[in-house]
C-alpha cells in the first residue's frame, strides 16, 4: 500500500504547527520568572515581620 503523499504533507504541517505552539517566547520566560520572584520576595517579607504588625 502506498502513503497517500497529500495526508503526509498534511502530517508534517501538523507534526510543524504543533511544536510552534509549545515554544516559549524568552520574553515570556522572563516575565513570568520576574513576577514569580516578585511574588515570592513579598511573601518572604511577610513572614519575616512575624506578628509584629498584627491589629489586635
């Protein structure tokens, strides 16, 4: 049985398409590992006040 050529075609624009879609931009990268830190900076601050700044 012979591959139909017009399906393979259609296969690797797929097979192509499909792996574009899951690269990550490294704008991206950076962004979300800033605000990642960002968050992460806060949170730590937080709990190093302790209860310090608690209203009763």
């Amino acid at each position: 049985m012979a591959a139909n050529p017009d399906r393979n075609a259609k296969h690797k624009e797929a097979v192509r398409l499909s792996r574009a879609y899951r690269r990550l931009p490294i704008g991206v990268i950076f962004l979300g590992s800033l605000l990642l830190t960002g968050v992460a900076s806060a949170g730590s601050m937080i709990l190093s006040l302790g209860s310090v700044h608690l209203v009763p």
